[in-house]
C-alpha cells in the first residue's frame, strides 16, 4: 500500500489531530496499523512529538502491553452550555482610580507649616 494516501489510514481524521489526541486515539490500534502511521508521518510533516507518540507506543505493544478496547473514531462532543467567559462590558466593574495622597480609607493630610 502507498502512504502517499491518507483516506487509507487507519485514522482517517489523521491530518488534523492534536498530539494530545493522536497519543489518546493510537492505544486501540494493532502494531500493523501504528508502522502505517509512522511512514505516514515520515514521509510527510516528520513532526518529531508525533514520531515520538508512535515510536513510544510501538515499544509498548512490543513489550506485551495489551491493545486497548477503545475506538479509533473520535468520540463525540460533549452536549451543554457553549463554553467561553460571561464577561462583557456590561459585567465589568466600575473603573477604580486611586487618589494621588493617601488611600480611599485614609485620604492624605496637609504637612503643616513646611516653613516653620
């Protein structure tokens, strides 16, 4: 099989995920598939995180460590409220500007007679 076709991989989504999920996703896939990533990557980007990623993952299975029941289809989003921050100008605080002397709580008093 050529390399040079990603549709063929045993990720299809290959292309576009993160290391954090490519590390998660490769644990349910036999030794054959994971050598199929690694030319994969090889021949193409060669990104050093991702061949470590592989490699590591390689040596595992090598070394007995089983193949995890999981999937290799990307789970789905998680269902709720959109993310992102409640703050807007409307939730803002009103702008606080120190006094020049002294604090809010204990305003600046006059020296006296500087003459003297």
């Amino acid at each position: 099989m050529s390399t040079n076709d990603h549709s063929e991989l045993p990720l299809p989504d290959y292309d576009q995920l993160s290391v954090g999920e490519l590390e998660h996703r490769v644990r349910s896939l036999p030794h054959e598939a994971l050598e199929q990533l690694l030319r994969y990557e090889r021949e193409h980007a060669d990104r050093a995180h991702v061949t470590a990623v592989l490699t590591a993952r390689l040596r595992q299975l090598e070394e007995g460590s089983p193949q995890s029941p999981g999937s290799s289809v990307p789970p789905s989003a998680p269902k709720g409220e959109p993310g992102g921050s409640p703050v807007s100008p409307a939730t803002s605080p009103e702008p606080y500007n120190p006094p020049p002397h002294g604090t809010p709580d204990q305003p600046a008093r006059p020296v006296g007679n500087r003459f003297r």
